[in-house]
C-alpha cells in the first residue's frame, strides 16, 4: 500500500471527471480521495456532537473510529466507475492504459452507483465485514455506496451482487485487481481499519448523506479540474493536500457549524422587554427538565398573539445549549406566513452578532421573496427547487459559485452560493421552509437521505400543526417518528390543536425514540392551554408548564370578544319568487365595512374562495364613498392567483402597515382568502369573515384588536368589543347552505358543525384563551355529541370520518417505513417517486401559469406594452428566468388540461426544469382583456382582480 501511495505506484489513468471544453481529465483515485477528505471535513464542521454519537453508536465503534470509516465509505462511492463506465467518452477512454484496454472481457454496461455497490460487497467481505444477510454490516455499507446518487438499491446477494456474477461484468482480472488496491489504499489513508459490528438504519441515512454532500463538493468545477491540470502526484501526496484543502472547500460553501453567542432576551428578540409568563416558565422549567433528560419533544399551546414564536425560538435555543443541536429548522404550511417566519429569523440571528451565519428560505417560490434575492443574487445564483438536480449525474456544475472574492450580500445571514443551490439551501444552519419540504423526507423519492440530514442536527419547529389535513398531519407523525430516532428536538406550535392529534404527533416521535406506542398508551401527552408539554426522548417522561404560570399567563392575555354568526344568502343560491328577500352577503359586508371607509380604521374581510374575493372587492370599490381620492390605495385584493412578484409586495406591504410598530394608515381594506390567516403579526379594528372551520375563525380572531396600544377610532370606542362577523349561507328556510365552489375546499362537516355549534351556544361573549380549547374539542377533537344533534349533520359526520380514514390510508402507501420496520435501506426506496410527482398534500398538484401578451409581430413579452421581451430563440440568463418566475401564477391542473401548443413555452426554455412545465396564457397584446379559451375554461389577467377564470 505503501507503495500504491506514491507518484507512479499505482494506474492513475480510469477517469473520475472529464471536461470536454478543456479536455482535462481527473484520476478516479484522485475523486474519490478528494471526497474521503471531504467527508472529514464535513464530520468535524457540519456534524454536531449529537449527529457524531449517532453515526458512531450505530457503527458501534468510538467517535474517532467512526470518523475515520465514514470517510472510507465516502471515498469508496465511485469504485464502480472502473468498469464499462469508462468507455463513455472517447478522449478519457484512450487515455486508460493498454493493460487495462485489453482486459475488459465483454464487460457490461450498468450504473456506476450500482457497480459501487455490488464491487464493494466482496471487498468489505474479504476485510470482515459480516456480508450474508440483508442487514449485516457489509451489505448496508455497500447499500450505502448505492445509495450515493439519492436512491437505495436492493442487494441480490445470491444473484446479481454474487462474487462469480460480478466479476463477469465489470472487467477481467486487471480490472478487479485495482478494485482491490483502489479499496485498500483508501482503507489505508483513512486510517478505517475497525470493522463496525452493526450498521443501524439512522446511522446509515445520516452517512449516506454525508457522502452525498462530500461528492457535490468535490464535483464542484472550480475544485477539481485545476487540480487536473495541475502537476501530477501520488496519491498519498494527493490526499495530504486534499486533507490541507478541504477544510477551506467547506468553509467556502457556508457549512461550517456556528453557535451564536449568548445575549439578553431583549436584544435577540427585537426589544421585547421581558419574556412572558409563558416563556419565563420555558425558560426556567424546560432548561432543567433538558439539562437532566436530554433532547425531545415540545408542544406549546397559546392563544394567536400570545408569543409562540418567541418561545420557540427560547426552546430552540435551550435544547442547542446541550450541545447535540445546533440551529433551526422552522417549518410553515404557506409560502406567506414562511416568508414573514422568515423575516423573524433572520432578525433574531443576525441580533446575535455572528460573523456569518446563513438563514435560507426554503419554498418553492422564494425567488418571489424580495428580502431574500437581490439584483447581485439573481445575476449569477440558481433558484431553489425540490424538482431539479441536473442531468449530470456526478454534478458537475459551476452554477451557484460567486465570482472570486465577492458576497452576495453584506447582511451575515446570506447564504453562501454553494447553499443556494436547489435542494441543497435546506443544509444552512437556520432555515425557513414549508412543511412540505421537511415531509419530503418522510417519502422515497431521490436525495430523502440528504434531507434527513439536513433535518436531523437542528431543532425544528413545527408551526400551525391545526393546519395540517389528515393527509398531511399522517405524513408528519411519520417524519417525528425518525427525528425521535435521530434524536432531533423537535418543537409543535399551535393555537388550536385538538387534543387526540397532539397526543398521536407525541407518540409517533416517542415510537421513534424507542418507546413503542404500547409503552405510551398509558401516558396522558396533552397540554393545557394555554400551556406546554415536554416529552423527553430518553425515557419518555413528560414535563409540564406549572399550573400556576398556565394560570397567570392565561389572566394576562385574558379578553373578551365577540363572534356573530349573520345568515346571508350567497349568490350561488337562488330563492324561490314567493318567499321574502333576504340580506345578501354583500349587502352584509358593505354594511360593515361602510364605517370604515366614512369614518377610517383597518379592516379585513376574509372570503372563502378567490372568486367570492374578486366579486366582493369589485363590489366594495364602487358600493362605497371612498375619500381622499377613492378606493386605490385603501382598499387591496389579495390573493394566491396574483403573479408571484405582486402576492409578494402586497403581503410585505400589509404586513407592514398593519403591524404592531410604525405608523398605521387611516383607512385600509384588505378583501382576502385564507393567505392572511397564520402566523401573520397584524392587527384589523374590524373582520368579515365567510363561515369557515371553527380552527380557521379562532385564527382569524387573533388578528383582531391584537395589540393594546394601538388607538381605535373613534367610532368604535365607548365600550364596544372586538367583533367576528361570520356570514353563514342559508337557504330561504335558514339552513346552513355551503355554495357548490366552497365542498373542494375542505371536509363539509367542519363549516356545517361550526355553524351549528355557533347557532346553540348561548350569545355571550368568548373568553379568550380560556374558552380556546373546549370549542376546538366541539367541533375539531370528539365531535359525536354535536353531530347527534341533527340527521344531517350526523351524515356529515359520517362521510368526514370516512374521508379522514381515507386520506390517512392514501398517506401511508407512499410513506416510508418506520426506521425499526427498515431490515434493509432499499426498503426506503421501494417505490420509485420522483419529487416532482410526490404529493406531500392530497390533491394539491397545481399547474404554473406564466401570463404573457403576443404582439401583433409575433413576439411574446411580459406586458401589453411590449417594452419586457422574453428569449424566445435562446436559454434565458438565471436573472431572466427568476423574472420569469416571479410572473407565474398556480392554477388548478384543470383548468388547462386543454392546453394546445400556443400554451407551450418556447423550445429554448424546455431544457430547464423550472421553466420546462411552465404554461403560457399568451394573451392579444391589442385587447388582453379578452379571454384566453382553455377548452371549456377561460381566462385572463386583469391588473387589479388577478387570474378572472370563467367555465362555459
């Protein structure tokens, strides 16, 4: 081995990279101990302690035996490509050495990762490793190597892997010969000479992803081809530099672990004085129930407004203090309120004074975010997908490098280009991302181990749990189940969380942990409210908020407040000529909202469907008598089929001027759908509201007079109350009456039992937050006895219950297994999913609409005016694809299924995944109001009413 280590020991001519505008070819040798280095690297930087303990428990080796093996098996990921492999490009082929030219024996082709895979079995074997069954130690590092290009593969160890087979398809003699002295010079440089008496199923998640983070590294342009042009070396000489260089590789693409310092509560927190009572007691309880019990799960449950966020942010801090943790993770269920999270964590970072701490924003459409992307950014960075890795398997790519020398940014918290870079932003310290990202890492689609990673290491925060529908909320218990098993803190925040859920999320991470649910059932893991509950993962003992704290903090945000039910008739519903008229809804919202556009003050009227909102902006702009030059200005539409760059600047503009600091306008109307309802720190002196689920209204009610110090006008003072106008639509005899377009929306029995339930309940005030959690349970947790109260309701019921148990089955066909049901790592990967057609929401597969005006010349462009052409005849720039981007707009897949090939994006865009399923609504630049026929369904863009969608 020695010998193999220096200049001219062993054949450096297989080929691991190959540029074809520089013809430079990088030795196989030189790759994969490039990435061995880098996987150290990645272990002493990105790893925390608590990630190290797992992997080397799982190995059942020490922390420094650990280390040493992970990084053999890093280096080892590409020993398949001495095979057929090398025949793929004809310059690298000729360069291969005669005596390995003439020994390929009918060689056949196969995938390099599964090559690695079945080479390597036999090698591990020949050193020790047990390697006779699916879950011995030799088989699933092999898997591991397979696993290396985002999928598990099954391991036919009597068939296909069988020694006699797999010497028969990759090469003669020759070949297998440096197979051998490849494997055994990196055993020997890695210093992994301890074979690991057992390989558990997390440890081997988190080193495959390891591995794939150390090969993205390497496969980096700008690393490794001037090394290939550079003088040759040994290979020991090589991968003493390589160890010298790694270090700077990873510091360069922002992974490098930071703690923040310590600060007052104040500074961290925007100037907060004090922590409430709430979060007082997290911070004296949870710091010692943590300190003595270790990582687990936190659910904290308080009324919108109370301060979740903040105390998450402290229970964040509290479990990093451990020293396993160190970050977070914080997850939203919509692209408005992860954007305003994000916002939130970024101040608080940046508060800490860090050198460089990157917070990236993780959502499908954060190109949109204008706090997140800039001018400088768009020039040269890639936007972030969960759809896309390139073509080139090895990842040979430059994209997301910043010119030498120069940031992207000035603020601290902006990630790195390496970070930026599709599915790998969520790899940043603190991260800002929907649900749907995290609970892709719960499916078998590519790359699931890497987001495991990224997710294991941190705290994560759950936020909105209430919002999750079965469907998700299945996927979720499935994802706590692994951070119980990663041994990842995790922290739930909601405002209305139904007991039986809460309990079933805390089992499920419990599960994980290894205490089975049968070892759980006994324990009561619901929280009061407002309140929280800790459950540590060790021993699955729960720690609860003192009884008197829960009390004290419950008297100081205590308040009284009103909520109405007003019977309207909805325009969908027509009433028979002989019965009386009857207020309509918008003669109801009008008649609300008329003080506020005479007198001044905020207001928000939240309608059940896009439709309802554009009909009722549409109404209020010319029902009313708006002064100070009418209804621009003072009355905003928002909504989710605006285009990406306008949703974007109306939220961040309601969110400012309705926020708790700043100065407030006179008169503002904001017509909306449910883009408002969470995690949104805004304050309205008024609210309309279509019936919705009792969860959405109590939300929604939070936004309500949220803030003390904020001056009411005039004509609201004298005593009044904060006041929830809900319109109910009836029909002529006074029966709740859903309007055919609001049934998709969500299970009919939650609005009908809402409705019901508000209709018996005696016209009191709500007490605030003590009478939060019994509506929940009403309607939300055990809703029996109300659904008994009525024939139909009782049907209801019936087919909500139904239709939960059938989202839930629907879930768990495509979920993957619990980590002890995992006897090997391709049953991670049974089902070949592509993340583009992983549904983490049931039914929710929405097509992208880009709204563009055709010239009388032919050209298309992105306003009537024809002054913003688009390529049409070449590849867009990454600046002119994010512009692109930010016009798109989500539609149902319906409503463009009969798209013809006007519809289609111009050839030149196809090759992009983010613009190739891209569909055009190219409308007549000369009269863009005229509708654009997709079969039965038409539609166009107007300027202030969004996407206007007509059926015949």
């Amino acid at each position: 081995m020695r010998e193999d280590a220096r200049r001219g020991g062993i054949d450096l001519t297989p080929c691991g990279k190959f540029d074809r505008g520089a013809w430079a070819v990088y030795p196989l040798l030189f790759h994969l101990l490039d990435v061995a280095a880098l996987a150290g690297v990645v272990w002493d930087r990105y790893l925390t302690r608590g990630q190290c303990r797992l992997i080397a428990a799982g190995l059942g080796l020490t922390p420094a035996e650990a280390r040493c093996l992970v990084m053999f098996i890093a280096g080892l990921h590409d020993l398949g490509k001495l095979s057929a492999f090398q025949e793929q490009e004809a310059y690298p082929w000729a360069r291969v050495s005669d005596t390995l030219r003439a020994d390929t024996c009918n060689w056949q082709r196969m995938p390099h990762e599964r090559a690695s895979m079945h080479s390597v079995l036999h090698l591990l074997a020949e050193t020790g490793y047990p390697a006779d069954t699916s879950d011995s130690p030799g088989v699933l590092v092999a898997q591991i190597l397979g696993g290396h290009h985002g999928r598990f593969l099954q391991v036919d160890i009597d068939g296909a892997a069988k020694a006699s087979r797999v010497n028969l398809t990759l090469g003669g003699p020759a070949w297998q010969d440096l197979r051998r002295r490849y494997f055994a010079l990196l055993r020997h440089l890695t210093g992994a000479t301890a074979v690991p008496s057992d390989v558990s199923v997390p440890a081997a998640v988190l080193i495959t992803g390891i591995g794939i983070i150390a090969d993205r590294l390497a496969s980096q342009r700008h690393y490794w081809l001037p090394k290939a042009q550079a003088p040759a070396f040994g290979a020991g000489e090589h991968y003493a530099q390589a160890v010298r260089d790694a270090r700077a590789v990873v510091a360069e693409s922002g992974l490098t672990r930071i703690t923040l310092p310590q600060v007052p509560f104040t500074q961290a927190h925007g100037g907060l004085e004090r922590p409430n009572v709430l979060q007082a007691s997290v911070i004296g309880q949870l710091t010692a129930a943590v300190g003595e019990k270790g990582p687990g799960i936190l659910v904290v449950t308080d009324a919108t407004g109370g301060g979740k966020s903040v105390t998450a942010l402290e229970a964040a801090r509290i479990f990093n203090a451990c020293g396993d943790t160190a970050g977070i993770l914080w997850l939203l269920p919509t692209i408005a309120t992860t954007d305003a999270a994000y916002d939130m964590l970024e101040a608080y970072v940046a508060a800490h004074h860090p050198e460089h701490a990157p917070v990236s924003l993780v959502h499908s459409h954060s190109y949109d975010n204008t706090a997140y992307t800039d001018h400088r950014l768009a020039a040269h960075e890639p936007s972030t997908s969960d759809a896309y890795w390139p073509d080139n398997s090895d990842g040979d790519n430059d994209e997301g490098k910043p010119a030498a020398g120069e940031r992207p940014e000035e603020r601290v918290t902006v990630p790195d280009g390496w970070l930026r870079g599709w599915d790998r932003a969520l790899l940043a310290q603190f991260t800002v991302a929907t649900h749907d990202q995290a609970l892709m890492a719960a499916l078998p689609v590519r790359f699931s181990a890497l987001r495991m990673l990224a997710l294991s290491g941190r705290t994560v925060i759950v936020d909105e749990v209430h919002a999750l529908p079965p469907y998700m909320r299945q996927t979720l218990s499935r994802l706590l189940h692994w951070l119980g098993a990663l041994g990842c803190p995790v922290v739930l925040l909601s405002a209305t969380l139904p007991g039986h859920i809460s309990s079933q999320l805390v089992r499920s991470y419990l599960d994980g942990a290894g205490h089975p649910h049968p070892a759980t059932a006994h324990l009561d893991c619901r929280p009061s409210y407002p309140g929280w509950l800790y459950a540590a993962a060790s021993d699955a003992s729960l720690t609860r908020i003192d009884p008197a704290a829960a009390k004290a903090h419950a008297d100081r945000h205590r308040r009284r407040v009103d909520l109405r039910l007003h019977p309207v008739r909805h325009p969908s519903c027509t009433d028979p000529e002989d019965t009386p008229a009857r207020e309509s809804r918008l003669e109801r919202i009008t008649q609300e909202i008329a003080p506020v556009a005479r007198s001044g003050g905020c207001a928000a009227v939240y309608c059940a469907t896009m439709a309802d909102a554009q009909t009722t902006y549409t109404h209020l702009r010319t029902a009313l008598d708006w002064p100070d030059g009418g209804p621009d200005g003072q009355l905003l539409l928002l909504h989710a089929r605006l285009p990406g760059y306008q949703r974007e600047a109306l939220t961040r503009r309601i969110r400012t001027a309705l926020a708790s600091a700043g100065e407030r306008p006179g008169r503002l109307v904001v017509v909306t759908t449910s883009l408002l309802d969470m995690s949104l720190n805004i304050d309205v002196d008024v609210m309309v509201s279509d019936l919705a689920p009792l969860h959405t209204l109590l939300q929604r009610l939070g936004r309500l007079w949220r803030f003390d110090h904020i001056k009411r006008p005039d004509w609201l003072c004298g005593g009044r109350r904060p006041r929830l106008i809900v319109l109910e639509p009836t029909d002529h005899r006074g029966r709740t009456l859903l309007p055919p377009a609001w049934r998709p929306l969500d299970s009919p029995f939650l609005p009908l039992a809402t409705a019901a339930y508000l209709a018996r309940r005696p016209e009191q005030p709500l007490t605030l937050p003590d009478d939060v959690q019994q509506l929940v349970e009403a309607v939300h947790g055990d809703a029996d006895t109300l659904a008994r109260t009525d024939a139909a309701l009782r049907r209801s019921h019936t087919l909500h219950q139904a239709r939960t148990r059938t989202e839930e089955h629907h879930s768990l066909l495509h979920l993957v297994p619990a980590w002890h049901d995992t006897l090997s790592l391709s049953d991670l990967h049974r089902q070949n999913l592509h993340p583009r057609e992983a549904a983490t929401r049931l039914g929710a597969m929405p097509r992208r609409l880009l709204p563009v005006y055709r010239m009388a010349c032919g050209r298309i462009t992105l306003d009537a005016a024809g002054t913003r052409p688009l390529p049409e005849h070449r590849k867009p720039t990454t600046a002119q694809i994010r512009t692109i981007l930010q016009h798109t707009l989500p539609v149902p897949a319906a409503w463009v299924a009969g798209r013809t090939r006007d519809h289609h994006v111009p050839a030149s865009w196809r090759s992009h995944a983010l613009l190739a399923d891209l569909i055009l609504l190219a409308q007549d630049a000369g009269d863009p109001s005229r509708p654009v026929r997709f079969g039965r369904h038409r539609l166009h863009l107007d300027g202030a009413l969004g996407l206007v969608h007509t059926e015949d």
